[in-house]
C-alpha cells in the first residue's frame, strides 16, 4: 500500500511540509523535488527535506507518486513536462486549492494507464517557500480528494492511506461540490480580507501609520488572510472564477442588506443578524476546527 | 493625580478588566460598580472586581471617577441617570468604541463643574460579560482619549495617568478623526465579518458540517470578529453611521474592481493587488500589533 519514491514538483510551503513531514515518520522513502527557480532550489536544499534535482528527468525517475505542488495556474504546462518522464506505474496527484480545473488540467493530458489522484489538504500559513515548511503542518488537518469516476479504488485508497500517513483526515468529494464549498470557506473570505487591505492601504495613504496602530481593533486578522502567496490566490480567482463570482455575489446582496439597515437605523435588524452569526463561532470550536482560546490564544 | 473611587456603570467584560487591573495594581483605591441587570450583578459579584450595588445612589456616593461601560446606544440615557448622583468634583469617562456621538450625548446633560474625558480602549475580546475580564486586557493596548475643548489639561492628564497605570499607551484624538480611522480599522471589518459568516450560514443550510468542517482554510477567522456582542456592534453603527456607510462604500467599489479582475480573468492586477496587500502585514508586527507567529499561534 505505500509509495517507495515520491517526488515533489513545485518546492514552497506545501512541498517542503510534505517532505519533512515524511522524513519524520518513515525512513525508507525516498523523496526528490524540482523546481523551475533556482533561488528556490537553493532553498529548499538547506532545509533538506528531498534531494534536489535542476532537471524533471533526475527528479522523477523510477517514482512512484508525483505531487504537483505547483499554482493552480502552472499545472496545465508542469504535466507537459512532467508526462514524458513518468514510470508505468506511477500516481499523480496534486495539492491545489482548486479541484475542477486542475483535473481538466492534468488528467486530458495523461496517458491511459497513468492515474490522477486530486488532493486538497487543507493546511497552509500566511508564510510561502520551502523555509516556511514544517513536519506536522498536516496533522488533525482535513484532505479532500476529488478522483473522476476513471480512478481504480486501489489507487485512491493508496494516496489516502498516504494523506492518512501525515496525520492527516481524508475525506472524498465531487470536485465541483469542493470548489463551492471552499469558496465559502477560504477563497471569498480571502478575496474580501486582500479587498478590505486594499481599502485600508488607500485611506492610509492619508493617516498611515494609525492603521497599522490601531489595527489591534479587527483589522489585522484579516492582514494575516491577506499575506498569504499572492500567485496562489491569483490562481484560485482565475481557475475557480464561476463559484468565487457566485459566493462575492451573494456577499455584496447581503451587504448592502445590512448597509441598508444602517443607513435606515435598523437596529432590530443588525441585533438579530449578529446575534445569528455568534453562534456559528461556537459550532467551529465545538467541530474542533479552531481554539476557544480568546483572541486566538495571542498575547495581545 | 490619582482617583480615590472609581464607579464602573455596566459591569461587561471592560469593566470587569479595569476593577480586575485595578484590583491587582493597588489596594488603596475604592471599586464600586452597578448594573440594571440582575444576572449580570450576580456575575459580577461571583467575579469580585467590585463591590456591586442594585441603585446608581449607592454606587456612586463620593465617587471621583466614573467610568460609563454602556453599549454606545445607552449612554444617553445612563448620563441621565447617573447625574443626580455625582459628586461636586467628579469626573466622568466612558469607554465607547465610538466618540463623536457619545461627546454629544454625555456632555450637554452635564453640570458645567463636571468634565466628560471620552476614551475608548481598544481592547476587548471575542466574548462579553462580567466573567470574560481579566487584569492585563489593558496592558501594551492603545486607549484613545478625545476630549472636547472645554475640559481642562489637568482633568485630562488625570484620566491619561489612569489608563497608563493600568498598561495601556494613551493617546489624544480629535472625536470625529478617531470615529473615521476606526471605521477603518475595525468597524468595516467587524461588519464585514458579520456579513461574509452570515452568507455562510445560509449557504450551510445546504451543506451545514462541511462549512464548519472546512472553516480552518481562511472563513473561522471571520467567525471570530462575527462573534463579538452582538449590542455594542448594532450601536457602533447606529452612532458611527456616517464614517462606516463611507468606508463600507469605497470597500464595496473595491470589491467590484476585483469581482471585474477575476471576470476578465486579469491576473496581472489580481496578482498585483495582492502583492501590495501582503506588504502591510509586514508594516503591522513591525509595529508590535500582531504576532509573528503563523496562524496567530494557533496550534491547528
């Protein structure tokens, strides 16, 4: 059931995790990477989670499973490169935020025998490269997979017993249904947190550095969500443009609901609108998916 | 320079921090507190940051300091109450999340002896209530004071010296400048956040536990502004209408920018846009506001 040689395609955030994350747990694997920028080579050279490899030939020879670390945007033209060096045997899979448009992607170009396994974990900080890895990113963390219909159960059970390997909770999906649900819960929350940065940058071209100070007040939760990998996002907006279009739309509708309800004195209205969402905070913490700790656990 | 007797009026989760600081930092000083509500004075005693009383005559007798910790809605009417009571050379402060309409609804009502130093703390947390204060809530966080032109230097510097002996950094304001730079930096994010988890919710009537499932991947930050008091936010926006309706308006033309970007597919400005939003979180922890951390420090 496990893979023997997994090479790494793309080595930021993900890709380092992944590597150290193996070399915590399992000494007899083998784990090669590549990627295209040399500075990011030399990189993830010292941190030391895979060997490195300037080449796809070096890098993929004889593995077993290949995992596209790459944007969203770069698979179509990294599976290009990648296919001419692939073993008989071997599995793709991937780690995008996006799901349907990956597959198009990457499984079109595939040959017959040649299997492609989507995954999502859900895991990642507001940092990106491969020093910003760490071993147990993964852990109590969610992974969605969104075979199509053509993948052998055999191969799907192999890259979640190999998520499952990390620490991670697998979990299957319809690739389109994924890519509504985490444009609720990631990509619009994102867009709307680099939208409300973007605001506060103008008006502080006026005031700036009482933005920075006073942003203790709310305002710098969302700088965290707006620091994450500035192509990642452009490629998620670019690649899941439908059901991102869709949540911002049903956003600004709910918006102008309530910016209605200010401008009218609606106070009714707004009380019983946010006495709705305090409640969902305390469904999350009680799913285990954050801390109850105040303000996140930080000091201040 | 120092008060002899501090009256707290509202007994939440600000008061229950100044008795709980004060208590901690000198035990020569005189804490009484007064709350309409029955379950809240209970709490409050079970806590013991001061001694409660049912009437403002009690409370307030001989009291040199009073501090009003009213939703933002309720001090018009709490003023009103309160001024029978006040002593000759009493000094009365409050800690409302917005000024200019508090300035409006405090000093009028006033004596011409007596002098209204507004200030607003900028600290709190996602819970409310007598039990959510702790002792060092204040320490290393900005407080804003903005008083009118009519209050003397000496009584000012007396409310300043109060605040900084509870940790905090004091800072002078112009009301109706500190109203617009916290619209900013946490008015529209406060709203916002209600906003997006309140289409969450209504989307999660479809899919409930994927929505809190998958919250980790960007939305449970969200969830953590939405869950603040649900009153102190609807009289925020009541009494700070203006200068939030302005920046929810250049936050929305915003919004529909990048909804364009993301319809034209034009990456370029997407990835420009977050490039520059990234910045700022850098600007933030170099100015003590945030943790480093990734996720806060959240361990998950």
């Amino acid at each position: 059931m496990k893979f023997n040689h997994v090479a790494l395609i793309g080595l930021g955030l993900i890709a380092s995790s992944i590597g150290l994350a193996l070399k915590k747990r399992f000494n007899d694997i083998k784990i090669t990477g590549y990627s295209r920028t040399k500075a990011t080579r030399d990189e993830a050279r010292k941190v030391g989670f895979c060997e490195v490899f300037d080449d796809y030939e070096g890098c993929l020879k004889h593995a077993d499973l290949i995992i596209l670390c790459v944007p969203v945007g770069a698979m179509s033209e990294t599976i290009k490169r990648v296919i001419p060096f692939l073993s008989v045997s071997a599995v793709v899979s991937d780690v995008g935020s996006v799901k349907e448009s990956v597959i198009l992607d990457v499984e079109k170009n595939l040959p017959k025998n040649i299997f492609f396994v989507p995954a999502h974990p859900l895991a990642g900080t507001e940092n990106s490269g491969p020093s910003s890895g760490f071993a147990t990113l993964f852990e109590n963390r969610w992974c969605i997979l969104t075979p199509s219909g053509t993948v052998p159960d055999k191969i799907i059970k192999k890259v979640r017993f190999f998520w499952e390997n990390l620490g991670s909770n697998v979990v299957e999906m319809d690739a389109k249904h994924h890519d509504l649900v985490l444009s609720v819960t990631s990509h619009a929350p994102h867009l709307i947190a680099f939208t409300m940065v973007g605001v506060a940058d103008e008006f502080s071209k006026v005031t700036k550095s009482e933005v920075i100070n006073y942003s203790a007040a709310g305002f710098r939760d969302f700088t965290r969500l707006a620091a994450s990998d500035p192509v990642m996002w452009r490629d998620v907006f670019l690649n899941n443009k439908d059901a991102a279009l869709e949540i911002l739309g049903r956003f600004t509708e709910e918006l102008f609901i309530l910016q209605k309800a200010i401008r009218k004195e609606d106070g009714e209205y707004l009380l019983n609108y946010f006495e709705r969402t305090r409640k969902i905070r305390r469904s999350i913490i009680d799913a285990g998916q954050d801390t109850a700790e105040v303000n996140f656990g930080r000091k201040h």
